[in-house]
C-alpha cells in the first residue's frame, strides 16, 4: 500500500508542475516578428512636385502612411488620393481613386477603387484598378476600362497609355474613337 500511495503522490506532483507550466509558444513566436507599423502618419496633406521651379503634380490625400523602413518600403494612401499632373504646356491631367500605394524602389503606384483619369478635352478613362510609371509618365491595366471622349466611347479590357491620352495600345477593345491627323 505504501507503493500505491508513493505513486499516487509523485503522479500527483508530476501533474501539478506540468499543469503550473504556462505555454509560451505564442511569445516564442512573436520573437521572429516585427511590428508592421508607419514611420510616419499624416492627415490633410497636399504635396507639390517641381521640377526646374516648374510644378509637374500635386497630389491631395486626406491619408498618408509612410513605411520608409521596411524591407520594400512603400506610401500608402488609404483614404484614395486626388493627383493633378501637369505637362510641359500647363496642361493638366486629372486622377482620382479611393486607394492608392506607392512603391518606393519602383517609382510605380498602384491605384484602386473607382480610378477615374480625366484631360481637360474632357477625354476620360475608368477602371478599378491602374498602375502608373512616374519615371515613363505612363499608365497601364489589365482590368476593364471605359474611355469616353468628345469623338468618340469605348470599353474594353487592358490598356496602356501615356498622361495625354495622345498615345494609347489596347488589349480587348470595343467601340469607336475618331481620329484626328
């Protein structure tokens, strides 16, 4: 009987330390982990870019945060952004979307949600999701489009075009454009 009752009393102390342990195998793993957060946060921004003393865009955001220090860092916009471009004439060019990243190493941004590009020859182009190349000046998708000018509407799916509409390829196409010479 003192055998059972000895092996009853390490059983039981056995089972008290193991159950007194507390698991940190979520705290182990938060180790490797990094906090994903801005390096900085703004709100009402309106930003100018210049060149030459010449203003080239201005870019409204009612959101900006800034991830400088991650791996790939990238601006996001969470809120959407509202950018004016301007060519070398003054002439401006006008883009809206409810969601906008910009990729820092790439000079790429990536625009989402209802992205709408107008001219001021009342040319304009919809699609839901548009890449623009800072460094080329230039626009392009895979997504449906809808472009509708004083000349001419047409829809399709993937498109590629420069800020002044002047140059564009498409992918699916539909509908007609007059064009001048």
């Amino acid at each position: 009987m003192k055998k059972t009752g000895i092996l009853y009393t390490v059983a039981f102390l056995i089972f008290a330390i193991l159950c007194s342990c507390e698991s940190n195998l979520k705290g182990v793993q938060k180790i490797n982990l990094s906090e994903f957060s801005p390096s900085g946060d703004a709100d009402s921004i309106t930003l100018k870019y210049t060149d030459s003393g010449r203003i080239k865009a201005i870019l409204v955001a009612s959101k900006m945060r800034d991830f400088a220090t991650v791996k790939y860092p990238f601006t996001e916009f969470p809120q959407g952004v509202d950018v004016t471009l301007y060519d070398q004439k003054a002439k401006r060019t006008f883009i809206r979307s409810d969601y906008a990243i910009q990729f820092k190493g790439t000079d790429i941004i990536d625009l989402q949600g209802n992205v709408k590009i107008s001219t001021e020859d009342n040319e304009v182009l919809e699609t839901q999701q548009l890449y623009y190349d800072q460094k080329n000046a230039w626009f392009f998708t895979e997504e449906k489009f809808k472009f509708t000018a004083p000349k001419g509407n047409s829809s399709g799916q993937g498109i590629d075009f420069n800020k002044d509409f002047t140059i564009m390829n498409t992918q699916k196409f539909s509908g007609e454009i007059e064009q001048s010479e």
